[in-house]
C-alpha cells in the first residue's frame, strides 16, 4: 500500500514536471513542490549565512526540475535583506535592500519525499 502511494504520487508530480526521466525542463516556482523546495533552500541559505538579517528572493532568474529518483529542482535567484533580524517570526514589512548588493545564487534540491526531508546538494552564492 505505501508503495502504490508513493508510486501514484511520483507519477502525478512527475506529469507536472517532466516530459522524459532524467530531462531537465524549466519548470513554474508556482507549482506546491517547487515553491516548497525554493522555500527549503532559502531557510537553509539564512541558517548558514552569518548576516544578522534574513534574505528574501527577489527574482527568479531560472528554475528547473529534473527525474532523477525523485526530484532535483535546480534554482538560480537574487537574493536580498528582507529587512528583518535573526532570530524573528514575525512578518517585516521593512526592506532594506538598498544597504548590502543582492547576492545571485544558486541552489539545487534534491527532494525524496518517500525517503525523508529534502537535502540541499548546492549552495553558491556571491555577489
């Protein structure tokens, strides 16, 4: 039974994102599973950044998705100060993007949804 299921849900993701396994076709951020794996690698990028601000995507440059025993959603973004403190968990309306130049990064998740969390495999960014 938990094979159908993860079998059923691969298929229907897999319909939604590629046409061949294995081809990397750029793929819409407004799509649950690829906003989710931008959102993971966003957190993962501001849990290992030493600013005392949290980044933000400003732009998406590019993103893609590919089939390769599960998924891997490649991102290239500009990053900006939010213009809210680390640690918070309330909402900022304040931007402070104008202080720091944006950063221009690259992610790649690889996400297994039947096998755990997804894993950050790349994290470049500069500025």
């Amino acid at each position: 039974m938990i094979w159908t299921t993860a079998a059923l849900l691969v298929s229907l993701a897999f319909a939604r994102v590629s046409t061949y396994p294995g081809e990397i076709t750029d793929t819409d951020v407004d799509i649950p599973e690829v906003k989710a794996a931008l959102n993971f690698a966003v957190g993962k990028f501001n849990n290992q950044n030493n600013d005392v601000y949290i980044y933000k995507v400003e732009k998406v440059i590019k993103a893609t998705s590919q089939v390769v025993s599960g998924f891997m959603y490649r991102f290239e973004v500009e990053m900006a100060i939010s213009g809210c403190k680390i640690p918070t968990s309330k909402l900022c309306d304040k931007n402070n993007s104008d202080n720091k130049k944006p950063y221009t990064c690259e992610f790649e998740v690889w996400s297994q949804p039947w096998l755990g969390p997804p894993k950050l495999m790349k994290n470049v960014c500069k500025h």
